[in-house]
C-alpha cells in the first residue's frame, strides 16, 4: 500500500499546491477559471488528438471495456436519478446530483494517475474513458436537464441544443478529429507533432493544479459567506452520493468486467479505477451555466477529492496492482 501511496502523492501534491496558492493569494480567484481553460480548450485537446492521431478507431474499438464502463456508470446514473426524483428533486436538480455521483474526473486526475500505475497502456483506455465521459453522458445530462427546464420541450429545438453542446466540446472534437486523422492514413508532420507533445504534456500538471484552485476557491467561499445551517438531510445526501461516487461505481464495475464481460486482468484494473476517480469539475459547471444550486455538487467534488487519496490507494492495492 505505501509505495502505491507514493506514486499518488505527486498528483495530489499538485492539486495541494494549486489549493495553497489560491488560499495564501498567490493566485487570484479568477486563476481557476483560467487554468481549466486553458487545459479544456487547448492543453487535453491537444494531447487527446496526439493520442487518437497515432491509435485510430480499431484500437479504441474495445467493446468489452466500452460496455463495462458504459453500463456501470449508466446503472448508476439512473439510480442516483430515480432517488433524486423520488425526493421530490426537479428533474433539473436531479440530473445534476446523478451527474455528480457518476461523472469520474479522468481528464484531470485519470490520465496522471493511470499514466503513472500503467505505462503508455493506459492513454487508450483513459481516452476511451473521457469519450464516454464528456460526450455520452454529459450530452444525456444537458438533454434531462434542458427538458427539465423548457415549458415547451419540443424535441426537435431540444435535440439541437443537445447536438450543439456536443460539438461545441473540444473533449469530444480532439479525439474525434486524431481518429479520423487516423483513419485517413496521415502522419503528423514532426513540427505539428513536437507542438502537440509540448501542449499536450502541460494538461495533466495544470488540470490538477486547476482542480487544487477550484476547491480553495469553495473553501474560500464557504468562510466568507458561512451558511447558518445545513439543509435537511444535507448531509446524509452528501454521503450517499460521495459513496455511490467512490465505493458503488467501482464495485459496480469490477462486477460487470469480471463476471458479464471477462475483460484482462490489466483492462479491469484501469476499468475500475477509472471508475473510482473522484468526481471531476463537469457537475458543478452544469450547475453554474444553468443557475441551479451548486453547493451540493461542490461538496461532492472537495469530498470525494480528499477521500479518494485513500480509496485509490485502497483499490489499487486490493487489486495488487504495482507501478508500470
């Protein structure tokens, strides 16, 4: 268990100081905003085409691990749906906290975590990830919560703006356009190639410094405008979901890759840690573009971030798995 401890201490060492910044003022409270974009709109973009351009279509053609991931997070998803909406949730609300407990953080912690335990292996299998991730679920996120929130809901205005988020996403275009670049049998000239590497090589350092700014500027948040009390049940929410997040996603999909879908020993491993990653920032954004209560989900992504410096090292060490 230590030295896999050791091999995480890096990544969270990075979203440390990214935290302590924020808080000692080093960095101002608009720096998060412009770390994630940076690493959103130029830095993974740029390492998901790199990695798709040289990889293609029959190389993340997996189906087992694209079923095994798919179903475990979907099952989940509309679990955590159905009790939101049995409680009396909008349909809006609902969506964002099945969001929450469902949506693993592989682009700014999977990629470093699972580069570091698994070699080059993994960039595969992340990428797989992130597709499912940022294009599948997210866009079924924005389509319940859209239909949550539009009188009319006429579903041809509702599949447009559905459409147009997914492809407004540069997580989605960049691996779509290195696949097709793929396909098309191109090579990378090696000026493009070398811009890629320098571009792509600053996503994870500055995904999870960026992640260490968001939650300080919650924590920051939190002291300056103190709530007087929790809500109702708050916090029994917020650990079911930070559980569901941590401790059912996992098992859910260790279960479907070892006794539905059979996949490798190494391919399960990646599939469950990947689904063990704590919650990424994509929830608390829905919650900021469309006005909804935000407090919840922020909760989620700092509990599930600190927690899972010692879920990961649990399950990776459950699992025996040692540095690549």
């Amino acid at each position: 268990m230590i030295p896999t401890l050791l091999i995480l201490l890096p990544i969270f060492g990075l979203i440390l100081a990214g935290y302590l910044a924020r808080l000692r003022g080093v960095m101002g409270p608009g720096a998060a905003g412009d770390v994630n974009r940076l690493v959103v709109w130029l830095a993974l973009p740029a390492l998901l085409f790199d990695i798709m351009a040289h990889t293609g279509w029959r190389a993340i053609w997996q189906p087992g691990f694209v079923g095994t991931f798919m179903l475990a997070k979907g099952l989940l998803f509309g679990a955590v749906l159905g009790w939101r909406l049995l409680a009396r949730k909008p349909l809006a609300d609902a969506s964002i906290d099945a969001v929450a407990a469902s949506y693993p953080n592989t682009g700014y912690v999977g990629f470093p975590l699972l580069l570091l335990l698994f070699g080059k292996d993994s960039l595969t299998p992340t990428t797989i990830a992130t597709i499912i991730v940022a294009c599948v679920f997210f866009a079924a996120a924005i389509a319940l919560i859209e239909a949550g929130l539009q009188a009319e809901r006429h579903p041809a205005r509702l599949a447009a703006r559905v459409a147009g988020a997914v492809l407004r996403n540069p997580l989605v275009l960049a691996p779509l356009a290195g696949a097709a670049f793929a396909g098309a049998g191109a090579v990378v000239p090696a000026s493009v190639e070398t811009f890629l590497k320098l571009l792509g090589g600053a996503a994870s350092p500055c995904a999870l410094v960026g992640l260490g700014l968001f939650l300080a500027n919650q924590t920051l948040a939190r002291t300056a405008t103190p709530t007087a009390a929790p809500a109702p049940g708050g916090r029994a929410t917020l650990a079911a979901l930070v559980a569901a997040k941590l401790a059912v996603q996992p098992l859910l999909t260790w279960a479907l890759a070892t006794w539905v879908f059979a996949l490798p020993a190494a391919s399960r491993h990646m599939a469950v840690l990947l689904a063990a990653l704590p919650t990424g920032t994509g929830p608390f954004m829905l919650a900021e573009y469309y006005r909804r209560d935000g407090a919840l989900v922020a909760q989620v992504i700092l509990a599930t971030t600190v927690a899972s410096v010692v879920t990961l090292v649990a399950a990776a060490a459950m699992m025996g798995i040692v540095p690549a």
